[in-house]
C-alpha cells in the first residue's frame, strides 16, 4: 500500500492544485518513483489511498498497466490519517501481512528486503516490521529505539540512541483490528502499544532517504536527482 492522502500543508502552495505524490522529482513523479521500485522488487499489486485531489492520482497512474502493476485505489472524502486510511483500506489488501510506504518519501530502499518480515508476519511472529534511518535534520530525537533487531518505543532512552521511522514498514492486519472503516486514527499510538508486547521487528536502513516535506527539500532533491543522472 502507498499512503497518498494527505493534504500536503506543508508543500502550499505547491499542493494547492497538485496531490503530494504526484509532484516530480528527477523526471517523474514521487509516487511513480515508488511504483517502479515496488514492481522491481516483485510486488505486483499495489493499493493507493487518497484524498486531497485525489481524482489526479487515479487519472494519471490508471489501472497500472502501463507501469506494470494493478492499482486499487480507497478513496477517502477526507484524510482517515495513517492508521485510519489503512484500516479503511484493508478490504483491497490481500494477504496477512503487507508492505507500506509513505507517498511523501524518496528512497532507494530495495523493497525486496521485505520478503522475510513478510513471511514471518503472515506466520504470526510479529504485529509490525519498521525500517528506521538516521535522523534528519529537520527531525533530530528521532522517534523509536532499535536494538537488537527489536524497536522499542524509547520514552525515556537518550536522544542520540533514538532513530526515525522511514515511513516503510510491513503489518499484520491484526494490528488493526480494533479499528473502523472510514474513522481517523493515527498509527504511532497502535505501534506503541505492539512494541510494549515487544511484537515490533525493525532494521536500520543507512541509503538514500528524503522526507520531502517542504518546497524547498523537494527541490533540491530534484536538483540532485537530475545532476546524478546526467
């Protein structure tokens, strides 16, 4: 699943007429970025929420036939928030276990390093697997702790052993079970509560990684996306 619905306040004026996602970088859109990546690594159904502008999304990814995957879209009269959209859009997800990408996120990450925590969630191990990176600048305490393979919430480790969440991750659809369609919900709140059961795996991914939050960050990753490619 790609998470596509948020507003993009942050990206005004940019996002006043065109949905996060949709905004290019190196030559095509992030979300586009995504789909490519997800197909490369195997994943051959992808289901895309949205919300703001949302008909701009469908209108220009299709069906996915023509990047080489089937889209499934659950569309939301306002964002659910991300728990919220996932839970309402757990009808279109097949299988126990799914991957998860924020929309809003520029990674080279290789999707198929997600085969295992797939696997092992499907089989019951797990609630979620989360893929952590270091800190960005805009965003220094970080959010969750990991060690030893296992991410803990970390309330009262330091700052400097915290990492942030990517935004990629893979969940068993139990994690969400108390949830309902069509209501906001955020997901740090459901993820604490399975790191406390200690049911949340993690990794550290130390590769590209943007969050492309602001005008400014989204441009110049565009700049550096092109200058690499020439």
């Amino acid at each position: 699943m790609i998470l596509a619905a948020g507003r993009g306040e942050r990206m005004r004026p940019l996002t006043d007429h065109t949905p996060k996602p949709l905004l290019h970088v190196g030559g095509k859109p992030l979300i586009v970025w995504h789909i490519e990546r997800l197909r490369a690594a195997g994943f051959r159904h992808v289901v895309i929420n949205h919300a703001h502008l949302g008909e701009q999304i469908e209108a220009a990814l299709g069906d996915g036939a023509a990047l080489g995957v089937a889209i499934d879209y659950s569309r939301e009269a306002s964002a659910l928030e991300t728990a919220g959209g996932i839970a309402t859009a757990l009808p279109l997800i097949r299988g126990e276990a799914f991957a998860v990408v924020n929309g809003d996120i520029y990674t080279d990450y290789d999707f198929g390093r997600l085969a295992e925590p797939l696997t092992w969630l499907a089989a019951g191990g797990d609630q979620a697997h989360l893929v952590m990176v270091d800190n960005p600048p805009q965003h220094p305490n970080g959010d969750f702790v990991l060690e030893d393979g296992r991410v803990k919430s970390g309330e009262q480790a330091a700052e400097s052993s915290r990492l942030t969440f990517s935004g990629i991750g893979v969940y068993r659809r139990a994690l969400f079970a108390d949830l309902r369609a069509g209501e906001k919900a955020p997901l740090a709140p459901l993820l604490r509560q399975a790191m406390d059961a200690a049911r949340v795996s993690g990794e550290h991914y130390s590769g590209r990684w943007t969050d492309v939050g602001t005008p400014a960050r989204l441009a110049a990753l565009d700049e550096e996306l092109r200058r690499h490619a020439a």
